[in-house]
C-alpha cells in the first residue's frame, strides 16, 4: 500500500517540480525586468554576463513546463468525463493549501535564484554574493518579484490540485453508492444465506430414527 500510493503521488511531484522550474525561469527574468527595464538592455544583460546558457535553459524549462501542463490538463480532462459518465456530485476546490503550497513553491524559487546568481557570478566576475543575491542592494527587488510569481503559480497550482481532489472524491464517492446499491446484488443469495439449518432431531418428524449421535447419548 505505502509503494502504490508513493507512486500515486510521483505525476503530482513532478508537475510541482515543473511548475517551480517555470516560476524560477519568469522570476529570474521578471527580477532583471524590473531592475533594469524593458529593452535592448535587458536584451544584452540577459545575453552576456555570465546568462549565456540561459537562452538555453529557458527552453528546457518552458518545454517541460509545456508538457507537464498538457498533462495536467489531459488527467482533468479524463477526471471530468469519468465523472460526468457515473453522475458523480463533483464539488469546488478548496483554497485550504494555498498558503503552504505557496510557502514550498517560494522556498524553491528563493533556493534555485540564489544558487544560480552566486554560480553566475562566481564564473563571471570570481565571487559570489551569497545571500546579497537575494538581500543585498544589487537586487532590492528580487524577493517581492519571487514572492509575486510564486504567488501566481501557487494559485494555480492549488486550483488546479483542488479540482482534481473533488474529483476524485466524487468518482469514489458515487462508485461506493453503485456498488452498495441493493439493486445491483445478485440475483440469488449465496447458498449459506439460502440454505435453511435444520436442527438434526428434524428429521425424526419424517418417521425416521434419530441420528446415531443423538441415539447414543440418549
């Protein structure tokens, strides 16, 4: 039971995972956006000082952001004919983990955009700023762009995650009442139900003799 449902929550995982990598990729961009403005400077940050393979990773990532989102909508989309197909009573999400998916998602994005600046700046110029990438006055802006677009994604993320719980719970909840639906018994009870357990002695009113058991403790 723990390996099924380990591996229940893997598709779950990985489309958390996805979304993080495409909430660090705008907020990486969204941070240089806002410090340095729209442009053919933010053009040429974005392409020299050390972002050379960015244009690179920024592929990748809205490749498998892409995919894993197409996925997600391909399992709504199955959830909700499966559940229009039984008439299940599919109730709206609830926006209960909203704060700590967000709280996860920020954490991530925090982790991932200060590994990469210091990485960045320890091949480009020698040094790391360490937590001045996210503290320090090169980037007054980076926590509260981080705080926005993880903001952003944990709505989605949890109304998305939402859907597919009430959905799941409405699938199980009118197969439950399927299947205990006395209609749908069998046509006959088992035999054991069936069957009447006649006492033994029973049979001496049908003009036989006790049973040889009963005979001999008489």
């Amino acid at each position: 039971m723990k390996i099924e449902a380990t591996l229940a929550r893997v598709p779950s995982r990985l489309a958390f995972w996805a979304l993080a990598g495409v909430a660090l990729f705008l907020s990486h961009d969204a941070v240089y956006a806002v410090q340095i403005g729209p442009g053919e400077s933010l053009t040429r940050v974005l392409r020299e000082a050390g972002h050379d393979y960015w244009g690179l990773a920024s592929l990748a990532l809205g490749l498998v952001g892409l995919a894993a989102g197409f996925g997600v909508l391909a399992r709504l989309h199955h959830l909700r004919h499966r559940a229009s197909g039984i008439g299940a009573n599919v109730k709206r999400p609830r926006w209960s983990r909203l704060p700590a998916t967000w709280l996860r998602l920020f954490a991530v994005v925090c982790a991932g955009f200060l590994l990469q600046e210091n990485i960045e700046h320890a091949v480009t110029h020698m040094h790391a700023p360490g937590l001045g990438a996210l503290l320090g006055p090169e980037y007054p802006l980076a926590l509260p762009v981080i705080a926005l677009i993880t903001g952003l994604a944990a709505l989605l993320a949890t109304a998305i995650g939402g859907m597919e719980r009430e959905m799941l719970v409405a699938i199980a909840v009118a197969l439950g009442r399927a299947f205990g639906n006395p209609r749908l018994s069998l046509p006959r009870p088992p035999l054991r139900i069936a069957a009447r357990r006649l006492s033994p002695l029973a049979l001496s009113m049908a003009g036989r003799a006790p049973p040889v058991v009963f005979a001999q403790h008489s």
